[in-house]
C-alpha cells in the first residue's frame, strides 16, 4: 500500500485540471510511436502525431454520449477538409478561394456556442496540417487516401481515448469546475474584506477595480461550471451525485450574491468607526469565509470531506458583541450607520449558514427551479438566426472571421512569391496567432515568437545530447504532452514544446536540423501577416467600444433590478428568469473588465479613455453591488406597502438605467423620464424612525443606486464626446 503522503500527492495530482488531457495524449502519442517503431514504419509517424493534436485540440466537454457524437461530427469534418486539400492542392487559384472561404465559413460556426467553435478551429487546423503533409512530398498528390486517412485515423485513436476517459471519469470535470468557482471565490472574499480596512485614506476606487476584475474572473468560472454541469444534466433523470453538485453550484451563487452586496459606502463607515474595532472584525470574519471557501475548493477537489472550521463562527460571535458594544453607545450620529452595519452581520451571517450547508449539501432543500439555460441552438431556426445575428460587419465574430480569411489568403500568397522551404507553418502560425482582438493577438504574437525561439534552440542543443532514434522518440512524446499540460496557462513553453515535439518527430524521417530557420521564419512572418491582419482589416479597437459595452452593463442592471422588484412583491424563489437576469449582470459586468483589459495593449492612441473606462468599470461595479444587496435580502413585502414608493422608485431607476444605456447604444430614450434621480434619493432617504427594517434597507439600497445614477449620465456624456476625463470627477461612491 502506498503510504499517505503518496497517496496525497496522487490525489493531487489527479485533481489538476491538464492532468486527465495530458494522460490521454501521452497515451495516444505512446501508441502511436509503439505502432510505428513495431511496424517499421516511422513515415506513419507525422501524420498519427498531427491527427492526434487536432483531435485533442477540438475536444470538448462533454458527457461520454455527447462526446461520442462531436467525435463522430469532427471525423467527418476532418476527413472532408483533409480530401478537400489533397483534390484542391494542384490548384492555386482555386484552392486559394477554397481556403478563404472554409476559414471563414468554420470560424463563423462559432456563433453557435463554444463546442461548435472549437471543432471549426480544430478542422480548420487539421486541414493545415495536410497541407504541410502534401508539401512535405514535394506537391504531388498521387495517392488521394493515403495522407487523409492516417491524419483521420490518429484522430479517431484520441477520441476513442476520449470517450472511454469520459464514461469511466464523467465527473471528474464537475469536481475541478467546482473546486475553481470556489477558489475564485475565495479570492473574492479576500479582496472584499480589503474594504473593511479602517483606514481614512483608504484608496477604495483601486480596490473597487481589482474587486471588479476578480469578479470577472469568479463569473468565467461560474459560466463554466455551468455548462459541465448542463452536459451532466441533460433531459434526463438526474444522479444522486450530479444533484450533488447542481446543488453546490446554486450555493456558489447565493454565496456571490451575499459577498458582491455592499450596504453602505465603506468610506463612511471608515470615518465614523476609526477608533472601533468593528470593521476590523468584519474583515477578519470575510477573510475566515474565504479560507473556507478555499478549503471546500481543496476538499472538492481532493473528494474529502467538507469540515466548516469553528474560527470562522467565532470571527462572528465577535463582530456581534462588537456590534452591540456600539449600539449600547446610543449615539444619535450612529443610528443610521449601524442600521447598515447590522444589515451587513445579518449578510455576513448567512454567508456562515450557506458555508456550512456545503458540509452537507444533499441536505439542502432542493431550488423550487432547477433548470439550467442552455445556450446551445437546438433547431435549424435557431441556428440560423444565431449565424444572421452575427452576419454584419458591426459583429465582432463576423470582423474575426473576415481578418482571418484573408490573413490566411495573404499568408498563402507569400508563401507562393517566394517559395520558401516549409512555407505552410506560416498559415498555422498565422491560425495561433490571429485572435478576435488586437491585445490579444498582441500577447499570443510575442508568445508565440518567443516559445518558436526557445524550442529551437533546446531542440539544437538536444539533438548533439540525444543523437539516438529512442531517445528522440522519447522526447516528441513529452513534449507532446507538455504542449497540452501548458497551453492554457504558459503558452510560451506550450509553444516550445510543440516545436520541439515537431523537430524530434521530422528527424525521425528526414533532417530535423533543417527545419529550424525555415521554422523560425515562418513564425516571424505568419506572426507579421497576423499582427498586421488584426491592426488594418475592420480593427475593433475596444475604445470604440465602450460606449455600447456600458450600455449592455446598464440594460442588464435594470433587467436585474426588476426582478429583484418582482421577487419583493411576490416572494424570494430563485427561479430561473430571476438567476438568468443575475447572471446576464455579472456577465455583463465581467466583460467591460475585459474589455478594458483589453484596451491596455492596444497603442497609446486607441486607449485614451482608458482612465475614463476603469471609472466606469468601478461605478458600474459598485452600482452592482448595490443590486446584490436588493437580491441577498429579498423578501415579499407587507401588502400595504405594495405599489408605493419602493415600487415606484424602484421603475423609475430601471427606466433611468435604460435610458443612459440608450444614449450610450446611439438610440432614443425608451419614453419620457418622470423626476430626477437626486429628488427620488431624497425621497427614499426620509425614513421614519419606526419604519421596518426590511423596508429600511430597500430604500437605502435604492437611494444609494439613485446618487450613483449623475455620475453615470457624466461618464456616459464624456464617453460619448471622446473627453478625458477632468481632475475634478468625483471618484463613484464606494
């Protein structure tokens, strides 16, 4: 038996993300390399390896059914685009046409969700690599079926791997999917108990911005859980486990609402409690809950049991006699901001509950809805709307595809005015390298180039070190399954590895040394035509964007807004238009974060408002998180107060919202507006002394959304009129 260490580091090692694709490829690659050593055959051997790369690359997430029928669909897509380059190839002119409009045809099926986008990519991959297998016999197509079918056949000899990997480890993806959402939370939490430094220079808009920018993170994590899960789910009866999980996945939700919800603006909160250790106290008992989130991450992971540490609970037990301590005070100053700081334990105090349901989760109740949007088009209808949507050139998928087709057209030109040896790596770098935006394509460009140099240099130094054909083999297989084990977090060792794996499995046949400078400059020149594709045909330069990325951030808020007014008249239920309005939030929110991150890299002239855009980006976060708060402690409201200010307040904000996304989109108000967004916070602020503290919170969290909406209309006017923004601004409420 091993011992318990080593059983530990097993686990671990099991529970990395690239573990179960690096196992499959390296068994794949194993094989393959075994049949043709036995065979004597190492011709074989190029195109078994690139059929094995393209068929892992299109892999998607899936249930062993559903991953059985992409295989079944990216076979016959890669069979048809590997005898369209074998017929074709004789032909320049018409080949030439052929591949512009393949590449933009396949880059399109994107708009028809992730899975189908990824098997395009991967047969548009595959059909280059053919195109590197007819170029490497010098042209000649004599044998039509030779090339495509062992290009096919390593294909078929992953995906095989591929589906019997998942009827055996079907959850595997759930667990690592969850166990990141809840380390994403983790660091959420952290970033939030920041906040609750009492400091008065507090520089609170900074930490607004990296909140926000985690947030982005946490919601592509909950994205992506979400649609494993929905693999797992599908129209059936669903398993004990996998309810297990659909479980945990709804209390990650509710555990964001909860800690993306903000009561009070922190500032104030510093400056009236400075000399208490009440905010002090909140940030250790946010800090403790994230401990524990990263913990239940860990024990997902790991499947160990969940145990809720008792630290947190006592983190709690002291901000409550912290809390009393000041209300036994009885300082009129206070009044109001203890109402928020009480209304802020209760918050922190069901955050504790929901950690500690995650000890037990199949004990929870179970959602009055269950059901999960699936995005994917389920008929032809469906299908084509998704891809008219995207036919026009406002479409950023539409402009993607385009700078590709033509990048690839341009690059096949080049190749042909001067000849140069090995000249189709130029299209596959050009494949890797053009990306949807300029900082990305920026980032992949620099990788791409430095991991082609790093590779060819340690597979120069490795080929005097390693002069045996076992050794060499040895070697393509690791740095095949290095490639996998890092494309997705170092792309530039990804790429030396894929470039080393390239020239041991070249030497194998022919000369590996005389593929390095024609390998090198095919990278420079595929990475020029990218960089140059993505800089001068229809640039989507996110400047320009941010007006209509602000304006999808405002329409989603006012979505989420009457919801939460919907579910104060009628009662808390988490039921699917109300989570999908939260999510539709979030989403929005995490892609103006991108969108400025984005900007960044771009020239200095196109990332002018990008001062103005990460004002906006900590504005619209803290109006979010006002909204959370409406969200975390909804509740149906008395009758009596049914159809009154609340409620009143409540449409006009939304329509206040709709409006300024309407300026920002370049379209008509949607009606004409009643008051002013300062008098209605007026009005929401006169509150009663013996007023319910349910409804207490609705109309401070309501006025706090009203103060932020004249800074709001501020950055929208300057957005639009292209100013910087002036010294002056005010920074948005905390």
């Amino acid at each position: 038996m091993p011992s318990p260490s080593l059983r530990h580091t097993l686990r671990r090692l099991w529970a990395l993300d690239t573990f179960g694709s690096s196992l499959r490829v390296f068994i794949a690659l194993t094989g393959s390399m075994a049949l043709c050593w036995q065979q004597e055959r190492m011709d074989l051997l190029i195109p078994l390896f690139l059929g094995i790369i393209a068929s892992a690359l299109a892999e998607t997430d899936d249930s062993w059914r559903g991953r059985l029928r992409a295989l079944l669909v990216t076979l016959g897509c890669f069979a048809a685009a590997a005898f369209a380059v074998e017929l074709l190839f004789p032909y320049p002119w018409l080949f030439v046409v052929a591949l512009a409009l393949s590449t933009f045809v396949l880059t399109m099926l994107g708009a028809l969700g992730e899975r189908y986008g990824t098997i395009a990519s991967g047969t548009l991959i595959l059909s280059i690599y053919t195109m590197i297998g007819v170029d490497q016999r010098g042209g000649e197509v004599a044998d039509l079926w030779h090339e495509p079918l062992l290009l096919v056949a390593g294909a078929a000899w992953y995906g095989a791997l591929s589906v019997l990997w998942q009827a055996l480890f079907s959850q595997q993806p759930v667990q690592q999917a969850l166990a990141r959402v809840f380390r994403e939370l983790g660091l959420y939490l952290r970033l939030k108990a920041a906040l609750f430094e009492p400091l008065r220079d507090l520089d609170v808009e900074r930490r607004r911005l990296e909140l926000a920018q985690q947030n982005g993170r946490l919601v592509a994590a909950l994205n992506a859980a979400k649609e494993i899960i929905l693999h797992r789910v599908g129209k059936g009866r669903v398993s004990p486990r996998v309810n297990r999980y659909l479980k945990l996945y709804f209390l990650a939700q509710d555990i964001h609402e909860r800690a993306s919800s903000s009561h009070y603006p922190y500032h104030a909160l510093a400056e009236a409690f400075f000399h208490s250790d009440v905010l002090f106290r909140c940030r250790l008992l946010l800090r403790q809950q994230g401990k524990a989130c990263r913990a239940l991450a860990e024990a997902i992971e790991l499947r160990q049991p969940f145990a809720y540490q008792r630290a947190s609970a006592q983190a709690r037990d002291d901000l409550e006699a912290s809390l009393a301590y000041l209300q036994a005070q009885d300082n009129p100053h206070w009044r109001d901001l203890l109402r928020s700081l009480r209304a802020l334990a209760d918050n922190l105090g069901t955050l504790e509950q929901l950690l500690g349901a995650a000890s037990n989760p199949e004990a929870l109740a179970e959602e009055q809805d269950s059901t999960l949007h699936d995005r994917d088009p389920h008929s032809l209808r469906e299908v084509w709307e998704r891809l008219r949507l995207q036919l026009t050139p406002t479409a950023l998928l539409f402009r993607h595809a385009l700078r590709l087709s033509l990048a690839l057209a341009a690059g096949y030109g080049v190749l042909h005015a001067i000849h140069p040896t090995q000249g189709y790596w130029i299209l596959l770098t050009t494949v890797f390298v053009c990306q949807s935006s300029y900082g990305a394509t920026r980032t992949k460009l620099t990788q791409r180039i430095a991991g082609t140099l790093l590779g060819l240099t340690v597979g120069w130094a490795l080929f005097d070190l390693f002069p045996g054909a076992l050794a060499q083999s040895l070697i393509a297989v690791a740095a095949g399954v290095a490639f996998f084990a890092t494309r997705a977090r170092r792309y530039t060792l990804a790429t030396a590895a894929i470039t080393l794996m390239v020239l041991f499995c070249f030497n194998q046949v022919g000369d590996g040394y005389g593929l390095i400078w024609p390998r090198l400059f095919d990278t420079l020149l595929g990475s020029l035509i990218a960089g140059l594709a993505v800089f001068l045909i229809l640039p989507d330069w996110q400047g320009r964007r941010l007006p209509r990325v602000l304006a999808s951030v405002l329409h989603s808020h006012a979505a989420y807004l009457r919801q939460i007014i919907l579910q104060y008249a009628s009662g808390k239920r988490d039921d699917l238009a109300y989570r999908l309005a939260r999510r539709n939030a979030h989403n929005a929110d995490a892609a103006l974060s991108a969108a400025l991150a984005s900007m960044l890299l771009e020239p200095g002239h196109f990332r002018r408002e990008a001062e103005l855009g990460f004002r906006c980006l900590a504005l619209s976060h803290t109006q979010l998180s006002y909204l959370s708060a409406l969200g975390a402690h909804r509740a149906a409201l008395p009758a009596e107060l049914r159809g009154g200010l609340v409620e009143q307040a409540a449409a006009q904000l939304a329509s206040e919202l709709d409006a300024i996304a309407a300026q920002l989109g370049g379209q008509p108000a949607p009606g004409e507006l009643v008051g002013d967004a300062a008098t209605l916070a007026l009005a929401l602020e006169q509150l009663p002394e013996d007023i319910d503290a349910r409804q207490r919170l609705l109309r401070t969290e309501l006025a706090l959304i009203a103060r932020q909406l004249p800074l709001l209309r501020e950055l929208a006017a300057r957005l639009l009129s292209g100013a910087a923004a002036p010294a002056g601004l005010p920074p948005p409420a905390p």
